[in-house]
C-alpha cells in the first residue's frame, strides 16, 4: 500500500480494516466496543492510542492530529499477527482438528492451529485461524468445527 492510499480518517482506517478481513476483537475503531485491546480516543483537541483491559483504560500515546494517529494505528495493526486472524475452528476433539486441518490443506487455504488449556489443562481446545479474507471462502466450516462447550 503506497503512501496515497493511507487511511487518515479513523472511518477510512475502519473501511480498510473490513476491506482486509481484519478482526475487531482487540481494537476499537471508530467507536466499536471491545473488552481488551487498543483504541483512538479523542480528548478535546487531541487524540490518544489507549489500552483497555478489564474497564480499566490507559492512554500510551498522544497526538496532535487524527492523520497522525491513524497513521501510528494503521502500522499497529498491519503489524500484529492476531488482527488478521479469523478462528473457525473452536473443538476439544483431536479428530475434527485434523479433519479441518485436510480440508483447508486441500481447498490451499494458510492457516494456522494452536491449542490452549480453555478447559483445563487435562482438556485442551484446539483452535484453527485462517488469515484476511480467507474467511470468505471458509467461513461455513464454523457451523461444524466452531463449538464452544
């Protein structure tokens, strides 16, 4: 993305955001609530890149225009593995990790699996993502492989 095409509105960060397939869950932009991430507040005549976590919100950084914020939240966010995410997978079973596992290596889709102690550490859940806007072509696996409890 070259320089003229740099989002420098929060409404233009917003677009390309959504245009990209990038998630929402850790950054409040143009107003989105979140429960944990980063955000642009703005405070009278200036703006903020804040961090909030558990209602408690803190200011890291100041700046005088919303061109120069946008411009610091766009590398923010193009820089973080986690905003281009998309989880369609959510089991606690091994075989429907693998079985979603073939089907995006057979349709050549990048992803990536991990698995966290949601449950317990004697009880994993594996987790698959798949990054931008392959969720479009994979979004329908959800139905099968997304199940929380």
């Amino acid at each position: 993305m070259d320089n003229h095409n740099l989002p420098k509105t929060e409404k233009e960060l917003e677009n390309w955001m959504k245009n990209n397939c990038y998630n929402f869950n850790g950054y409040s932009i143009n107003g989105n609530s979140i429960f944990e991430g980063f955000g642009i507040n703005k405070l009278g005549g200036l703006f903020s890149w804040y961090y909030t976590e558990r209602g408690k919100k803190k200011d890291l950084k100041y700046f005088q225009s919303e061109e120069e914020i946008i411009a610091y939240a766009f590398n923010q966010i193009k820089g973080d593995k986690w905003a281009k995410t998309n989880c369609i997978g959510f089991t606690t079973r091994i075989e429907e990790k693998e079985e979603l596992e073939s089907i995006l290596k057979e349709k050549q889709v990048a992803f990536f699996q991990d698995e966290i102690p949601y449950y317990g550490i004697e009880k994993p859940v594996y987790r698959t993502f798949v990054l931008g806007c392959d969720i479009n072509s994979t979004e329908y696996l959800k139905e099968k492989y997304y199940k929380e409890k």
